[in-house]
C-alpha cells in the first residue's frame, strides 16, 4: 500500500502586513534606529530661556542639592573663618552655576583665582585665593589656558552631553499635547448654515458687484440669525434652509498629556510631585517613595560632584590664611525636611543613648548633651 508523503506546515503565531512588512522577514522594525542629535550652544540656550520644561529640569537639582548647603564642625574660631571666605568667594552660589552649567552643556569647570599667581602656574596651598570662576566646555580650553590644579570638572555623563539631548524628544511631545488642545479649543464648537442654491448663487456672479450684493446677503442673514438667538433664545430660519453644530472631544487628551508629564520626569530623573507639583494616580500613591530615592540619589550626587571641590579649597583655605584646626570637618545638611514625628523619634533615641551612660558621665557632659535636643533647647538646664 502506497503511503502519502505528510506536508510539512508551518505555524506562526505573529501579525504579518504585506504592505508594510510588518512581522516579516524584513520587519519594518528592524530599520528602526537611534537618531544622532548634536545641539550646539544656541539651541540649548535657547532651550534654557524660553522652555520652562527644560529650565526646569536643569535648576531643580541644582537648587536642591545647594539648597541646605554645609554645617561645619570644629571651633567657633575656624568655622566662623572658613565661613567668612565662602560667603567671601560665593562658593554657594558658584557651586549651584556649576551644576546648571552641567546639566545644561554637559560639563561645567570650577576654576580657583589667587592673588599671587597667574592661572597658568601650579595652585599651591599657602596661595591666597582671589575668585573662583565657573565656565562651561564652549567658554575654556582647561588645557593650554589653566593649571590642572586650579580646575576642577563636573561632568552630567561619561559623553559630556547635555541634558537636552535625553530630554529633547520627550518635551517636545508634551508640549504638543498641551498646544494641541489650546489650538483646538477655538474651533471646539462650529456652527454651519446651509442655504439653497447658494454655492449657483455664487457661481453666477458676472460682476463684482453683484458678488459683493451676494456676500453682503449671506452675512446679514447669518448676522440676523445670531442676533435673534441672543436676544430671544430662539432661532428662526427658513424652511429650506439648516443648522448644523459640531463639537470636538477633547477629553482625552489630559490622559495623554498626563503620560507624557511622567515621560518628560522620568527622562529628568526628577519625581513628578516634584516637577509638576502633581501627585501621581494610582492606589495610595503619595510621590513619597519616589521623593525619597530622589533626595537619597541627591545626596550621592553632592557627595561625587561637589565634596571633592569642597575638600581641595578647605585645604587651600586652611592652608593660606593659617587656620589651625586638625578637627575642622564640613558635611552635607539632610536635603529633605524631617517631619515633627521624625524629630521627635530621632530625640528619644538620643535621649535613650544619653541615660545608658548616665551613670559614668559627668553632670556637665549629660547637660551638653541634653542641649542638642529639640525639646531641651528653651529650657535652662
């Protein structure tokens, strides 16, 4: 018996479009790319000035993270003199330059000035330093121009690119989903009166004036129209003509302008409480979560970028202008705001420290101790 050779088939579980060649062998997804996008200094100035998105996201860190500043340790002496010479040379405010300086060109340059020397020699610890400038990778050539020891860089990423460049596509997708709705808002509700014969009407114009009689007609009648339905809230026509209205949806589109706001934050790495004002949707969602890595992230971040350049001009301080203290320190203070319960809870635990010694500590210790808690501090001891 003869036996029938069984068909080989094939199975595919996917979509396939001749046309476009979706899902075939030569998938229209397979030409999709990353695009190149070299900005140069007038677009991100540009951007900066006249796009709240992105000017946003370029000082919203940068003002966070300078925000609090620095608590010193040591004695009164040094502290009040390390804080006279910040105050003297803006070190606050050319720290947060040279962070917006980052984020907006990819990399921005602290320079230290002294009095003595000129940019081009070494920085040495006992030079009295003058200025601190900040540039950005379109204004210095760090390498024939200053001393590498007089410069310090921040850089926003290994490439040195500007924030714009992550940022570009996202903004401009929101701001068409706000421009959209705003454009299309005055065209919402159109009003159309069909009136016989009126396209003959037009068309057999001879003369100019007889156009002119003809268009003059049509406006006095719709005028006419308009008028008794504001004055009468009634409208009257003539039988042969109609009325129509027609109104656009436009309740769709804070859904999407709502996704775009998250890409748009997602893209800053910046909370969307943070950057819109906006509690994100969903259940028991507060932003608080996300406000927290956001301020943890922050203070890494203070800790990379700016505590180097703090510590190298702690020492030239120190250094040039004789400040003898060995336990002179400086730290970040907390970015975030601690609650009242969070105070309290953070006193008890100190408290709780302080009367397991109580027994070996001298009274003057425990009262110096005591002074440092919120609850102690109005009270003579």
């Amino acid at each position: 018996m003869a036996t029938k050779k069984k068909k080989n088939l094939r199975f595919n579980d996917g979509i396939e479009n001749l046309k476009t060649m979706l899902g075939t062998a030569v998938d229209v997804k397979t030409s999709t790319e990353f695009s190149e996008l070299e900005l140069d200094k007038d677009e991100i100035e540009r951007a900066y000035r006249y796009d709240w998105l992105f000017a946003k996201a370029v000082d919203v860190p940068a003002k966070d993270m300078t925000r609090k500043w620095l608590t010193f340790n040591g004695k009164k002496k040094s502290v009040r003199a390390i804080k006279e010479h910040y105050k003297r040379l803006k070190v606050k405010k050319v720290v947060r330059k040279a962070l917006v300086f980052k984020a907006m060109y990819g990399v921005s340059y602290l320079v230290i000035e002294s009095t003595s020397k000129s940019l081009k020699s070494r920085l040495k610890n006992f030079d009295e330093i003058k200025k601190i400038h900040v540039y950005h990778k379109f204004e210095i050539n760090k390498k024939n121009d200053i001393h590498e020891s007089r410069i310090y860089e921040m850089e926003q990423n290994f490439f040195k690119d500007s924030l714009l460049n992550k940022l570009y596509s996202s903004i401009l997708n929101l701001l068409t989903s706000l421009e959209i709705p705003a454009s299309l808002m005055h065209k919402s509700d159109i009003d159309f009166l069909s009136i016989k014969n009126l396209a003959n009407m037009l068309s057999k114009c001879k003369k100019s004036k007889d156009c002119n009689d003809a268009e003059e007609k049509i406006l006095k009648r719709i005028q006419a129209i308009y008028e008794q339905v504001s004055m009468f809230k009634i409208g009257i026509k003539d039988s042969e003509e109609s009325y129509e209205s027609f109104t656009k949806d436009l309740s769709n589109f804070d859904s999407l302008q709502q996704m775009y706001m998250q890409v748009v934050a997602g893209a800053a790495d910046i909370p969307l409480t943070r950057f819109f004002g906006t509690v994100p949707k969903g259940l028991n969602a507060t932003g608080e979560g996300d406000l927290q890595n956001y301020y943890d992230s922050l203070s890494s971040l203070q800790d990379e970028l700016i505590e180097p350049f703090l510590e190298k001009l702690n020492d030239n301080l120190i250094e040039a202008y004789k400040i003898n203290d060995k336990n002179f320190s400086f730290e970040f203070a907390p970015i975030r705001d601690i609650t009242p319960k969070e105070k309290a809870d953070i006193d008890n635990t100190k408290a709780s420290t302080i009367s397991m010694f109580i027994d070996e500590l001298d009274p003057e210790t425990i009262v110096e101790a005591l002074k440092q808690l919120d609850v102690f501090k109005n009270i003579e001891l």
